[in-house]
C-alpha cells in the first residue's frame, strides 16, 4: 500500500486520479477507476459542445450541459454503488467557455446538494484551463474538495490563495490542452511543489509504477493519467482510438495543434497533420473550430485517419489494453517494488 495526503483525503485506496478527458465520455472509465480505488472523473467538454453540435456525440443523451451533468453523475453513482468509489467531476473554466463551466459546476453542485449519497461520494471538483476564482468559494461551500489543473508555479500560487485544496501541476508532454510555455513534468512538478503549500498532484507522462514512483520522490502525493486510461478495457473511447494509443511506438508522434482554448497535443494522424498545418498556414479561428469539431465527428463514426485523437507523448510507452484495476495494481506493486528493493540497493 502506498499512504500519500491524496489517499487519506479522499480516502481511496491507491494515489491515482484518473484525468478529465473532455470532450470524451468517461463515464464508464470514471466509474471503472472508482470502483477499483483511485479517484475517477467525470469529464465535461463534450456537454458543453451540446451547445454547437447538430446531435450529441460520444454517447451523450441529453440535450443541455446541465441535464446531460446530472444524468451521468446519477449514472457513475449507481455504476459505483455497491463498490462506495470515489468519484468527481472536470470542469475546463476556460474564458471562452465560461457561460457553460457555470452551468455545469452549477449543476454538479446541485447534485451534491439534492442527493446524499452524490454529497458523500463525489468528492472533488477538479477545474481547468482557465481562471477558477469565481467557482472556488461555491464549490468549498458546499463541502467538496477543489482541485485545480496548473500548468505552472505562478498558476499554483494564485489558486492556492483563492482557497484551492490541491494543485494538479500538468506538463506539456501530456495530452489534451496543454500550455503555451512548454515546461515538462520533471522541471514543474518540484518547481510547484517547492512554491506552495497545499498537496501537488503530477500529470503529463505517467503511465507505470517508475513513473510513479518518480512523481512520490519528486513531492507529488499522487498522480492523474490521461492517456494510459484511454487504452483500458472499461474506457468509453472506441476502439479504434485505444488500438491507436497501443499502435503508437515511437514517444515523438504526438503533435500541437490550435484547439478551442489553446494548443491541444493530438497523437500524430492525418487529422491531427492537417490541423496543425491549418494553423501554420493562417486559417482562421472558425475555421479551426469546424475542423477540429469535424475531426471529433469522425471518432464517432471510427473513421480513424480522419479523427482528431489527442493523445500525449506517453502513448509512445503503452502497448496493451488492460482493465482498469489490473493497470492500477500493475502500476502501485510496480512503484511499491521500485521503492522498496530496487533504489534501496543503490546506496551503499
Ligand atoms: C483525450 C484527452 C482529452 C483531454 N481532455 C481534458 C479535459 O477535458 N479537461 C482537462 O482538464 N484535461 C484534459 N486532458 C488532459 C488530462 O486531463 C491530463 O492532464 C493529461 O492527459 C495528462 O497527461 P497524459 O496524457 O500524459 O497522462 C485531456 C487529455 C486527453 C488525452
């Protein structure tokens, strides 16, 4: 057993947060990781593109951000109830999507609050991409904890005083959105743990117990992985698109391309070529919305070379779909044995 301040806050078993991966469903992934010890996350980009879109992709059914909000934090609850797991939600609070961030906290929010059992057992708001001040006194109000998404020191120092409870410092190898200025997890995560007070989560190429076991010597009380849960069994994302995570071999095949808030880091495809290429060559932003939009359309149909996977440099490291739970208990005996035995033995 590894005992970090994220495990006893939360009180799960294994120090492991599984990422937001909007505009994704993570419903049955966020249900899966709870179940089997590690805090799991609802994600909610793709609710907000309810907004835009003709008809809801990724297997949402509703037809409001807030509908859909509750819909599936009403489905992770009775997916968790036998098993009491953990579980939260992400909220990206991006300016460009900040109408919508409202609606869905709002909403969350009210699920904690009209249902005892969502109060007791979704425990953490994790936001992101943006400015989380006007959310942050809401969500503590309400007893769940706030977890903030940080791309650097100077972020993790303002949320902290905003009353934030844990920082997720997040390097640019990771997938999704990822910062303009590209500081990797080696340099940010000591860096954020040496600025602030408050627990340090370390994201962006976690994928094993080595891993792991570096982001603990490093300061982290835990890690979030985005990417090595894509490719698991229980994982809402199609086939197709976790064969791809397996099928990536080389760590360079990534690739940064303008996304609705900023860069976003695509597994290199077609897709992901054209849109970074649309960007170089000047398109302009709405272009590079309905190309990225059309790119999510075509994960749903499996349409492979023209989807818009994001993925980070890590899926150069993963070759199997597991469940979730062996990944989990791979990963911790993993990092334990590495603790133990192995960097033990180099001290003489
Ligand atoms: C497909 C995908 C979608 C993502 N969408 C979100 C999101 O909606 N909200 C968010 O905070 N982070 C998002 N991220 C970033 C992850 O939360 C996480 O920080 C990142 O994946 C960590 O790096 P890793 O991919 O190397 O594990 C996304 C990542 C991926 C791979």
């Amino acid at each position: 057993m590894i005992k970090t301040k994220l495990t006893e806050m939360l009180g799960i078993k294994y120090p492991i947060i599984q990422a937001g991966m909007g505009p994704h469903n993570t419903t049955n992934l966020a249900a899966a990781v709870a179940s089997a010890g590690g805090l799991g996350l609802i994600s909610s980009i793709g609710m907000g593109y309810l907004a835009f879109m003709d008809k809801p992709l990724f297997g949402f059914t509703e037809k409001t951000p807030r509908e859909q909000m509750l819909r599936s934090i009403e489905t992770v609850k009775n997916m968790t109830k036998k098993t009491g797991g953990v579980f939260g939600i992400n909220v990206p609070v991006a300016v460009e999507f900040q109408s919508i961030s409202k609606e869905l906290i709002e909403a969350g929010l009210e699920a904690r609050e009209t249902d005892e059992e969502v109060r007791r057992r979704m425990k953490v708001v994790v936001t992101s991409a943006g400015n989380p001040e006007p959310f942050v006194e809401s969500i503590k109000e309400s007893g769940a904890y706030h977890f903030h998404v940080c791309p650097s020191p100077y972020h993790a120092k303002k949320v902290e005083g905003f009353g934030t409870d844990v920082v997720i410092a997040s390097g640019h190898e990771g997938g999704g959105h990822v910062a303009h200025e590209p500081v990797h997890t080696m340099v940010l995560l000591p860096e954020v743990v040496r600025t602030v007070k408050i627990p340090v989560v370390a994201a962006g190429g976690i994928c094993d117990g080595a891993t792991l076991a570096a982001a603990l010597a490093l300061g982290a009380v835990g890690v979030q992985m985005g990417t090595r849960f894509i490719a698991t069994k229980e994982s809402d994302f199609h086939q197709p698109y976790k064969n791809y995570v397996v099928n990536t071999k080389d760590v360079r095949d990534t690739v940064l391309a303008k996304g609705l808030f900023g860069k976003i880091r695509y597994m290199k495809n077609p897709a992901a070529i054209r849109l970074w290429k649309a960007e170089q060559e000047g398109a302009s932003e709405t272009e590079l919305f309905n190309l990225e939009m059309a790119g999510f359309a075509a994960i749903d149909k499996g349409d492979i070379e023209n989807s818009a996977m994001a993925g980070g440099e890590v899926a150069g490291r993963i070759s199997d779909i597991p469940t979730v739970k062996e990944l989990m208990e791979q990963i911790v005996k993993e990092a334990e044995d590495i603790i133990r035995n192995r960097l033990p033995k180099l001290i003489v």
